[in-house]
C-alpha cells in the first residue's frame, strides 16, 4: 500500500489534515479508505476509481469501506468536502496579512496560486476535476462542487467591494474566471504557461475596475 503525498491528495493540504488517529496511533480502516481515496479519485479520476481500487489500496476490505461510507457517492463527496475544507483554510491564511488592504489580499491569493501550480501534481484543481466528471445534478458530490463556487465567488465579491471597485460583482466575476482558466491551463501548458502570469494578469484587471 502507497502512501498519499499531500502534493496528489489536494493541492492545499494532505490527507493527514482530515485523519482523526494521532501521529503515532495506526491510522483506522476509515482514515485509510479515506485517504487511499483521496488519492486514488486525484491521479486516476473519480469515475476511473472502483471500491474494489480503494480498498485494496487502503489495505482495508469492502465491507469496511460501507461501514464507514454509505456507498462510492457518498465518499466522493466526503472528499471533496475535505478538499473545500483545505482550500479555504489555506485563502483564509493567504488573506490573514492584508485585512485593511483588500488589494493587496487579492493578489495573494494569486500568487500564491501561482506557486502552487510550479509545485502541486500536474492534475489541476480536485474540484475542478470533479465538475467536469460529475454532471448528474443528483450525485452528492454535485452539491459540493456548487457549493464551493458560490463560496469562491462570494468571497471573492466581498473583497472588490471592499476595494471600492466598480462594478465590484463584474470585477469578481473576471477575477474568478481568471483563477480557474489558470487551472485548466496548468494542465495542457504546465506552470510555465499562461499560470505563471496569473498574479500579473489579475493585477491588471484590478487597475482596470480601481484606478
């Protein structure tokens, strides 16, 4: 059994973020279902991945895999539920120094996506992923998916009208545009492509609505 890096099992934090065992404890058959998943659902894709898959990597059985989660929806969503999780607790620390200069919060927050992109798997967003892999609104990871993108945008909203934009909802749209068609470049072009002007980029369209 592999164990997961935290660069392949989110791009903003590993699964040891979201196991509930201590460092020395042996991780719980649940903890390592959850974690061979997150893994597994990253590099090879959701619908690519059975239960068959996850146990066998988790070193667990099916059976445990259905005790701990009603069924492979279910644990889709959980990790992605963990995948929002992280990605949110790393804005808010990405954010945390520029609380009077919202601007300047923006622009963290793409550079440090930037640098992400040079050191994360080349397999994107977990998130992004997962909306072009599941289109059935009833899927519960659909709601997750959803969910994280009206969270994005309405943060990402609050912050341009705290910089007195204009047209601070417009200015928010293109800022999240920008964030995730730089995800999706990453994957074709690599970091070096149009991902490493993403701070640039977003720069620009600031000046364009602020000055």
């Amino acid at each position: 059994m592999s164990r997961p890096s935290a660069s392949v099992a989110g791009e903003f934090a590993g699964p040891a973020g979201s196991a509930t065992a201590s460092a020395t404890a042996k991780p719980s058959a649940r903890d390592r279902i959850f974690a061979a998943a997150r893994e597994l659902f990253y590099r090879q894709g959701i619908r690519a991945v059975g239960v068959e898959s996850i146990a066998q990597e988790a070193g667990a059985t099916k059976m445990s895999l259905y005790r701990a989660f009603p069924s492979k929806d279910e644990l889709v969503a959980e990790c992605l539920k963990q995948a929002e999780r992280d990605f949110f607790a790393w804005w808010d620390q990405i954010i945390a120094p520029h609380t009077k200069d919202p601007e300047a919060a923006v622009l963290a927050l793409f550079k440090g996506l930037s640098a992400k992109a040079n050191t994360c798997e080349k397999r994107g967003c977990v998130i992004g992923n997962a909306s072009v892999e599941i289109t059935d609104e009833d899927h519960p990871g659909r709601a997750v998916v959803e969910a994280y993108s009206r969270e994005k945008r309405r943060r990402l909203r609050e912050l341009c009208a705290a910089m007195n934009a204009r047209h601070p909802e417009e200015l928010a749209d293109g800022l999240m545009l920008l964030m995730d068609g730089g995800y999706f470049s990453r994957l074709s072009l690599g970091p070096k492509g149009p991902t490493a002007s993403l701070s640039k980029a977003a720069q620009a369209l600031m000046r364009a609505y602020t000055a």
